[in-house]
C-alpha cells in the first residue's frame, strides 16, 4: 500500500448541457464533462485528461412511431498506476405506441457497428504490471414490449421548512 505524500487532485475544466430543439418532432441533447487529475505518491505520480461526450436524438414519427438515436465516447480515467481502458456505445430505439400510448413496441440496436469491442487496461509500477484485453460481443438487437397502466397522478414537488436555534440563540431558516 502506498501512502500519498502529497494528494492527488482533480479539477474539472468542462460541462456541458444543451438541449436543441431542431423542430416541432425533433431534439437533441448534447452532454460533455472533462477533468485533469495530477496524482502523487511517495512512490510514483502521474496525471492526465478524462471525461467523456454524449448525445440524443429524439424524433417523433408520424403515425405514433418514436426513433432515439444515442452515442457515448469516455476517456480513460487516470489512476496512479496508469490509464483505464476508453468506453463508447451507440444505440437505436424505434418505437410504436398504441391504446392511448399505454402500450409501446420498440426496437432496439445497441451497438450495431460492432461485432466484438476491444478494451486494453495497462499499469505498471516498480512492484507490479497489470496488463488486461477484454473482449466483449458488441452488438445487441432486442425487441421490447411495455404497458402503462392508467396515467400516473402529476409529481408536485414538496418543499419542508428546516428552523434550527443554534446555540447564540440566532435563528436560521432553510427549505429543499
């Protein structure tokens, strides 16, 4: 075990949200997050860039048909031994709803573009060397049934007043 002489620290330089509405039957929402970790020990330091990008494209079709398109891509996470392996994903859903939209019959690609993914994770110190290749199948094609019973009540957000006296005797007031 290693103690950290100095910690290691991470600041996150970048997130993002944006939502596009493109037209009346179209969205798209875009996600990014990126951080820099400077990690050290008594014995070993190192540093980098992570974070990852995603996106959704949701179109409503005529007839009650529904497609949602979605891809991730995630860097590496940085350890004090190395990198993690990078991650990426693409997904298709088209869906038909019927009886009032209470039954809905989708579709689903994950992963079409690729039989098999490739992962390689490597670390190494002074004391050890971890090398790992993971192959896993890729591609996933499903269809999916789902029924809603009756329509749920609205949510209402609840909000509780807290009232503490601290121990001057000043009073505080707060909500959630």
């Amino acid at each position: 075990m290693y103690k950290c002489s100095t910690p290691g620290s991470t600041k996150s330089f970048a997130t993002s949200y944006m939502k596009l509405p493109l037209a009346s039957f179209a969205r798209l929402v875009l996600n990014a997050s990126g951080s820099y970790s400077a990690l050290r020990s008594s014995e070993e330091a190192n540093d980098g860039v992570a974070g990852n990008i995603s996106s959704n494209l949701f179109i409503n079709l005529p007839c009650n048909f529904s497609l949602s398109v979605a891809g991730l891509y995630k860097l590496p996470d940085i350890t004090l031994q190395g990198k993690s392996f990078n991650f990426y994903s693409c997904k298709m859903r088209l869906s038909k709803s019927f009886l009032d939209d209470n039954l809905a019959v989708s579709l689903n690609l994950d992963n079409v573009f690729w039989d098999y993914k490739k992962y390689k994770l490597r670390e190494e110190n002074k004391f050890y060397r971890r090398k790992t290749d993971l192959h896993c199948r890729a591609m996933n094609i499903g269809l999916s049934l789902s029924y809603s019973f009756g329509k749920s009540a609205s949510t209402k957000s609840v909000h509780k007043g807290i009232e503490e006296e601290t121990v001057k005797g000043a009073r505080m007031e707060g909500g959630n």
